[in-house]
C-alpha cells in the first residue's frame, strides 16, 4: 500500500517506511503539503501547486480565518508537560503582515486546541498557554516574503521556540502541569504560506539544524528502516467471489462457490489515508 504514504505524506506502517536517523527519530506526522491531502481546509485556505519551499506545492492562508485542522482522536498531539516533543514548519508571511505597523495582522502560526499557541504579531513572534501559564514573546523577528523555519519545542519543563536554528524565546511551564490535550491540532491563522510540517514526539537539544531537503528524502537517501504506529485500519473488497468475505479487521473468510476469475478491489483505510489494489482471485 505504499501509494498511501506517497498521497498523504504521512509515515506509518503499511509499508517498511524509511524513517531518519536520530534527529528525526519518532515522527508522527509529515506533511509535504505535495498533494491537496485528506485534511480539513477551513476558510478560504488553498493548496497551491506552485512556489513550494520543497516539493510540488504548499498550503497558503489568504486572511487569520483560514487554516487547516487535523484531529488528535488517537491522542498524537496530546501533551505533558513533562514530556518530550517538537513541531515544525517553514513559513512565508504575506507582505501585508509587514507594512502593517502596529496595525499589522496578528495570526496563529501552531495551535494546540487554544491551549497551547504560538502565533505572531506583525513580524514578532508570540508562545501563549493559559494551561501552563505561558504568555512570552521575542525579540526575534519574521521578515515577510521570505521562507523561514519555526520549531516549536518541549523538554525539561521548558518550551522553547527556534527561528531558522536559532532560539528565539523559551518559558518554563508552570500552571497546573496538566497534560495539553487538544480535540484539534490547527496549522495556520496568519496571512502567509505554509510546507513542510512535521510533529515528533521526542525533543532534541540545543539548536537544530534547518532542514535543507524534505525528510522523507533524507529518509530514502539514509535507508534507514523504521516505522510509525497505525492506530486503526478498516479493510473492505469489491468484487469478491460468491462465498468469500472480507472482514474490517482484514481476515478473508469463507468458501468460494462458483468457478472463475476475479478481479477483487481491495481497500484500507486508515487514520492516515485511505488506498486501494486490485488483486486477482482465481477459483477452479
């Protein structure tokens, strides 16, 4: 079923996935934004299918309505505060962010569920969360019309911000310390491009290195052979000869009755995708 990760741009276990080595060990999402792919595109969010950072295309957010939503159902994007995570993108804001002023747009650039937020100010970057009493911004800032790369870290009880590898602010988690645990996980809110997101759940330390190439290109280069969980799978057949029968759990049943040859259309679904192989049956 390797055509599901080559469409979503997701790595999991279909397939023997290629994963990168340690500085991208763990990764639980990766989009490319390559393909309009099975998310929910909210407002006037568009992909388009030119002027990437990589690859084919990216998503672009026209005004602060518009962003695209993934559901945390399998609890991917649950966080606590005493564990170790990290999200990253590059980002293009519009020239209008910048010739703003002090009227320049504020937008969310990474939201978990409201709880946790990083978001901008014209040009200047903000990490906000009334769960762990978080409100910091920095003094770093976004030059419109240019890619720039944000990483967005949690270790030690710290949540650090990096821009194009270098620390851009850090705040310690106070609060509650209670698990982030948001029903969504929203990209986007700013008026700008987005590509190349990525979700780890696991941190590295110090400064990271900016990508230079998509990871998954760095994966087949390394050959490096590892996987990420699948958490549910549906399967289903068309065409099955009379007396056969397909389970959801993917356990083919029965005795076939009538002779011929068939061409069955098998399809899974999964949290990540859905895809579909013809495979030919044979009865005598």
């Amino acid at each position: 079923m390797a055509n599901i990760t080559t469409a979503n741009r997701i790595a999991y276990e279909l397939d023997s996935i290629a994963s990168a080595p340690a500085d991208v060990d763990g990764l639980s999402v990766l989009q490319h934004f390559d393909y309009p792919e099975s998310l929910s595109w909210n407002g006037n969010s568009s992909f388009l299918d030119s002027g990437a950072k990589f690859g084919k295309g990216c998503a672009y957010f026209p005004d602060t309505e518009s962003n695209i939503t993934i559901t945390n159902k399998t609890r991917m994007f649950t966080l606590s505060p005493l564990g170790n995570y990290e999200a990253e993108c590059f980002i293009k804001l519009d020239s209008v962010t910048a010739e703003g002023g002090e009227d320049a747009p504020h937008g969310n650039i990474l939201d978990f569920g409201g709880e946790l937020i990083l978001s901008h100010s014209g040009t200047i970057l903000m990490l906000t969360s009334s769960t762990w009493d978080i409100d910091k911004t920095s003094q770093a800032t976004i030059t419109a019309e240019e890619w720039h790369h944000i990483l967005l870290r949690i270790t030690g009880e710290e949540v650090y911000v990096y821009l194009d590898g270098a620390e851009a602010l850090r705040a310690p988690i106070y609060g509650n310390l209670e698990d982030i645990t948001p029903e969504v996980m929203t990209l986007g809110g700013y008026v700008g491009y987005m590509d190349e997101f990525a979700f780890r759940r696991n941190a590295g330390t110090g400064a990271p290195a900016v990508p230079e190439y998509p990871y998954e290109t760095n994966v087949v280069t390394k050959q490096v052979v590892r996987s990420a969980p699948v958490t549910r799978a549906s399967w289903s057949c068309a065409n099955l000869p009379e007396g056969l029968t397909l389970s959801s759990s993917g356990q083919l049943t029965g005795h076939p009755t009538t002779a011929g040859t068939y061409d069955c259309d098998v399809t899974v679904a999964t949290n990540w995708g859905t895809d579909t192989k013809t495979i030919k049956i044979v009865v005598q």
